[in-house]
C-alpha cells in the first residue's frame, strides 16, 4: 500500500503542474473543461501502458483511498441540498429535471438491458446471467443520466451568463446529481453482492433502508460531535474521519459511498448550524479529491477484451449517441409539455450534456464490487463519453445561451 500511494502523490504533483502551464493554455484556445488530461494521464501510467510504473495490483490497493474520493463527492452533493430552500425553487426546474433525468435513464438502461440480454449475454445463465445484464444496464443509465457542473460554470463564469435559463440549467445539474445518485445507490441494494456472517440474508428492501439508516445515524453523531465547531482545520479533520469511517464500511459491505454519504450530507446540510462553514471546507479539498478519481479511473481501463474491437466501439458509439439522444429527446418533452415554455428552450437538452465528476464516481464504484464480462465495456463507454462530452459541452451550452439571449456574444 505504502509504495502505489507513493506513485500515486508522486503522479499527481506532476500531472497538475503540467496541467497548471499546458492545460491552462490550451483551455483558453479551445475552450474545453478540465479534467480529460488527467484521465489520460492516469492511462499513461497505468498497467495498459506502464506497467513497471503503476502495476494492476497497486492500482487494486488504491480501492480504499478511491473509496474516501467517492465517499466526499456524495457528501458534497448532500451538503447543497437544504428542504427549506428547496421550497423557493419554481415547481417547473423539478419537472425538467425529472423528465430530463429520467427520460435518459430509460433509454439508455433499456437499450443496453436489451442488447446485453438478447446479443451478448447468450453463454451466461440463470442469477449469473441476469446480475451481469441489469447491474451493467443500470450503471450505464445512471451515468448518463447525471451531469456536470463544470460546462455551465465555466460558461457562465466566461460571458457572465445571466437568467432564468442559466439558473435552471445550475438547478437541473445539482437536482439530477442527487437523483442519479439515489438510482445508482439503488443497484447496490437489489443486487447486493456477499452476504453479512452470521445474520440471515437481508432483503432488498432492508438494504435501502441500511444505507438511509446508516447515513441519517452518522449524520447525528457528527452533528453532535461537532456542535458549532469554527476551526477550518479541525473541521477538515472531522470530515475526512466520518468520510473514511463511512467509506469504509460501504466498501466493506459492498454498498455505495457515494449514496451513503450523500444521505449523511443531507442530514448534515439540514441540522447543522455550521453548514456554510462545512461546504466552505469540503469544496477547499474537492479538486484534489476529483483528480484522485480522474487519475485512477484512467489507470484501472482496462483495455482488453473478450469481443472483437469493433463491437466494443459500436457499443461505446452507441452509448455517447444515445445519450445525446436522451438529453436532447428529454428537454424537449419538458418544453413541449411545459406551462411557461418561454423560460426553456428547445434545445435545453444540450446544456446537459456535460458529464464527470459524479458519473466518474459512479463508475469506479460500479467497477469495485461488480466483476463481470460487461464490466470492462461499461468502463470504456462511460470514460469515452466524459471525454467527448467535455469537448464538446462548453461549446454546445454557450449557443444554447446566446440563442436564449442569456450572454452576449
């Protein structure tokens, strides 16, 4: 363990100064969000290319430490949901989001539920057979559902983008990270793989409700704990104790760090006196946190596979093409069924696109508990699309807005 969390600090002074002189300048050319740099990065070094540098077993002992990476992402996405200010959001930014988030979940866990079942599938059987399909179809579904603030943001703090469009869109984007998190916590719980000695087998439903349990009962203790707490340093230390004390026992019991803690956020966001202070604290460590995952998530694509490449790429085609789809299909329905359609836009669709952080988080968690011929493909299409979509999205949500009058061009 001591030796792959020394490569991996060591890989991350060096990606981020490179990131910091060349990434910067090729951002401000291109206009693309960051992020994709470090993905690549993590391939370069990973056991696909290098393996003498980062083998596969030390990337295999790095679970734990991705496991607290996730844990802070679901926390983080918890911490921004307050009831009280929920109640001040127009009902038509909830409807969108669901249509949106949805629609795409939908489309994309049932395409891919039929092509595993049907065209892929045919020399598994029985639990073997159905597990490998619908855990796969699912995760597919869940990270295209959600998506990322960092096309919006840096769009917005680019044109200073103003209106009610940018503010759905920011909306949309905090509001679907919790729904898709909430769908993918969901898999974990009807599929559950291993079960706990000594105990009968628990139900689906007793699943569900361990990780509500589970994050409501963290969330009390550290609320008491705590109290009024105003230390930033002790504060971080706090945090990053309850982060690993509930990681941990979700990477033991095969369940979601990011669900978890996002349950532990919400309880947290809406009892603790010091919520601003917390946000303030967790969103200081955030980037490091995200390029952890980034980094990893390139090193453990695993490239090899059991099917000729042209099918893995038409799966991965199919992926990217079907959430476009998804989006784009999904905010026209909202606008078209929309009782104030003046505040959206055809095309709300795009401003959607955008995909990394939590779908990232996703699907190295998917990767940690379920092993299975589909495994390697859903990584390869989640990966691809973060990286086309973070090319692509900052371009895409800036039309939307110009053509919504909403930034000047």
């Amino acid at each position: 363990m001591d030796k792959a969390v020394l490569q991996l600090i060591t890989i991350l002074i060096v990606g981020y100064l490179s990131a910091h002189f060349l990434i910067g300048k090729l951002q401000s050319k291109f206009f693309f969000t960051s992020g994709i740099e470090y993905i690549i990065l993590g391939v370069l070094i990973g056991p696909q290319v290098a393996d003498k540098f980062m083998t596969g077993e030390a990337v295999a002992q790095l679970g734990p430490i991705m496991s607290l990476a996730i844990g802070a992402i679901g926390l983080l996405v918890g911490l921004q949901l307050r009831f009280r200010e929920l109640g001040r959001v127009p009902g038509e930014f909830y409807r969108v989001a669901f249509v949106e988030v949805l629609f795409t979940f939908l489309l994309i866990g049932g395409a891919f539920a039929a092509i595993f079942w049907y065209l892929l599938s045919g020399h598994l059987a029985g639990q073997e057979r159905m597990v490998a399909v619908f855990t796969s179809a699912a995760a597919l579904g869940t990270t295209a559902a959600v998506s990322a603030r960092t096309a919006i943001n840096v769009v917005k703090n680019r044109y200073n983008a103003k209106g009610t469009l940018t503010d759905l869109l920011r909306f949309e984007v905090r509001f679907g990270e919790l729904l898709g998190i909430v769908l993918f916590g969901f898999i974990f719980c009807i599929f559950h793989v291993g079960e706990m000695i000594g105990i009968r087998p628990l139900t689906r439903t007793e699943w569900v409700a361990v990780n509500i349990v589970f994050g409501i009962l963290l969330g009390t203790l550290f609320f008491l704990f705590l109290g009024r707490e105003q230390s930033k340093e002790k504060l971080l230390l706090a945090l990053i104790g309850i982060v690993v004390f509930s990681s941990g026992a979700a990477y033991y019991l095969n369940l979601s760090p990011l669900f978890i803690n996002m349950v532990l956020g919400i309880m947290l966001a809406n009892t603790s006196k010091i919520r601003n202070q917390l946000l303030e604290v967790l969103r200081s460590v955030e980037k490091p946190f995200y390029v952890v995952l980034l980094v990893f998530a390139g090193a453990s694509w695993q490239m090899s596979f059991n099917r000729r490449w042209y099918v893995i790429a038409g799966l991965v085609a199919g992926y990217v093409l079907l959430r476009y789809m998804g989006k784009l299909a999904g905010g026209f329905i909202a606008y078209k069924t929309s009782d104030s359609p003046e505040h959206l836009a055809r095309r709300v669709g795009v401003g959607f696109l955008s995909q990394g952080q939590v779908a990232i988080a996703m699907i190295i968690n998917y990767q940690q508990v379920y092993k299975n011929d589909f495994t390697n493909i859903v990584v390869s299409c989640v990966l691809a699309s973060v990286i086309i979509n973070e090319f692509l999205s900052p371009r895409l949500m800036k039309g939307l807005l110009v053509d919504a009058e909403e930034i000047a061009t």
